[in-house]
C-alpha cells in the first residue's frame, strides 16, 4: 500500500461464513452514492409538491367550472322566464286593444260586461308587469353583454343580407357572413355591446376593420370603415364610438359590414339587430 492512499471497503457475509467479500470503496464512489440518494430526496419532494399543486390547481378550476355553470343556469331560467311573462305580456295587451276597439263598435247595451272584461285585463297586464320587472337584472346584462341593436347610429338601411348570394364583384355563387348596413358617409358605428377590442387595423377585403370580444363567447365585426376611434386591448361600452362608416376594402358601397361570432362561428346577425330589451 502507498502511503497516504487509504482505501474503505464493503465486507459481505454469507450465512455464517467466516471469510467475507471484500468490496473496495474509494471516496469518488462514496460521493456518487450520495448525491445519487440526494437527487432521489429531491425528486420525491418535488414531484410530492407539483403533485399538491397540480391537485390544489385542479380543485380551485374544479369550483371555478361549478360556480360559472350555475351562473349560466341561473341566466338561462332568468331569461326563459323574462320570455314567458314577456310574451304574456304582449298576448295580453293585444286582448286589452281588441277589447277596447270591440267596446267602440258595439252597442251600449253591453257596457257593464265589457267594462268587467277591462278591468280583468289590466288586472292581468299589472301582474305580468311586477314579473317583468323582477327580471329587470336579467334584462341589464342582456343589454351590457350580447350584441343587440343596430350598430350605425341612427339606424341605417340593410342593403345585403346574410347567407349564400351572388357576389356583387364576380355575379358568381358566395356567401355572405354578415349584413350590409347603408349609411351616411361618416356615420358613427357603435359597440353592440361591452366588450374588448381584440383587433382595430387593416384587414383585406375588409378595409379598416374592428372585432371585439364580449362574454359568452360572442364577438362583433365592423368591415369597410372610414376612420378607427379604437385600438386593440381596449375596453369598450356597448353604444360607444368605435369608428366611422366608410367604403374602405372590397365593397361597391358606403355601408358597415357587420357580423356577429359565437365561439367563431358566424351567425345570422339579423335576430340581433331587430332585438329590443
């Protein structure tokens, strides 16, 4: 043995041998050995706490799903019932004009019966008020968050539809995704509703063109305007002035391209615009 060289070694027994197996040991070995046990130290409480992270993670998206899908619910039943006593309503005041119109052409003779069937209508119409009314807090996020109404000030005209059409440039079968809305030169365009603006800038076919993001997975366009009063990451409020009415992009007229989007389908935008809350 050199001096200064020390070597460790491993002794192994079988059974009750008195002579062993002789393992030598040096100190690379020793060092491997350990850092070998202290990665697996380190890997076992690594993966315990991304485990607990990934478990606490899955819990708090867990509660987040459970409250937003009882959130839909809610406005789901909320607004079926906003339809129901809305429609009642409609129904009833119809019976109340039809009434009124059937007492001034007949014969006074009746006067007591109908004046009965009057004050059981508006008796009728008062209730089918005080349940509207309930639903005023459905009908205000209605307002704020789907795209309702015309988005040109002051109305506009629609000069082409939705759906399958002859392209206006090549007299060839083509599909329109939104509707064309007639105006004024300059007319403001307004957000159809609350929302952020994820795009406002050039885009072919459409000239100066806005897209903004609402909730429930909707979302508006704007195509062909004359001049943007927004930039993308905006916020914006329904009724706000997001741009003004042009020709700019492919078109054959001064008019707002409009569409609307849920979850990136294009829908017919025309149940929209005709809405009234």
């Amino acid at each position: 043995m050199k001096k200064g060289n020390h070597e460790r070694s491993i002794l192994i027994f079988y059974n009750n041998e008195e002579k062993g197996l002789s393992l030598p040991i040096n100190n690379f070995m020793i060092l491997f050995f350990v850092l070998i046990f202290a990665s697996l130290i380190y890997t076992g409480f690594d993966a315990y706490y991304k485990q607990k992270e990934a478990r606490d993670f899955y819990n708090t998206l867990s509660a987040t799903e459970a409250k937003t899908y009882s959130l839909i619910t809610e406005y789901k039943d909320s607004l079926n019932r906003y339809s129901k006593s809305l429609k009642e309503y409609n129904d009833t005041i119809k019976n109340i004009s039809y009434l009124i119109d059937y007492n001034n052409n007949s014969s006074f003779n009746n006067n007591s019966n109908n004046d009965n069937d009057i004050n059981k209508t508006l008796n009728e119409i008062d209730r089918y008020q005080k349940n509207i009314l309930t639903f005023m807090d459905v009908s205000s996020i209605i307002h704020k968050e789907i795209p309702v109404g015309w988005p040109v000030a002051g109305g506009g005209r629609i000069s082409s539809g939705f759906g399958a059409r002859l392209s206006p440039f090549t007299q060839e079968k083509s599909y329109h995704y939104g509707v064309d809305i007639a105006g004024p030169y300059g007319t403001p365009i307004l957000a159809a509703a609350d929302g952020k603006v994820v795009f406002a800038g050039w885009k072919n076919g459409y000239g100066w063109f806005v897209l903004i993001e609402h909730a429930n997975g909707y979302q508006t366009g704007y195509g062909h305007n004359s001049e943007l009063l927004v930039h993308g990451g905006q916020q914006v409020k329904r009724g706000q002035k997001i741009a003004m009415i042009g020709n700019t992009g492919r078109t054959t007229g001064i008019h707002c391209h409009f569409e609307v989007r849920i979850a990136g389908d294009h829908k017919n935008p025309m149940p929209y615009l005709n809405a009234r809350f």
